[in-house]
C-alpha cells in the first residue's frame, strides 16, 4: 500500500525534523549561557 509508506516517510521525516529542532534548541542554550556568562 503506497499510503502506508507515505505514513511511514511522513512519521520518519518529522522525528527527524523534531531531534534536529531539540538539537539547535540545545546549541543556542548552551551559546546564550556562555554569552551571558562571559
């Protein structure tokens, strides 16, 4: 079934697009507290 695979890519693309959010989330947190800090 071709939507099933939609489903499958559609679900892998935005756990992938959310980690890369939380992972440059994480990066400007870290650069902001050592901004701040310094």
């Amino acid at each position: 079934m071709p939507d099933e695979l939609d489903m499958k890519m559609a679900m892998k693309v935005a756990a992938s697009a959310q980690k890369e959010k939380k992972r440059r989330n994480r990066m400007s947190a870290a650069l902001f507290t050592t901004e701040f800090k310094a």
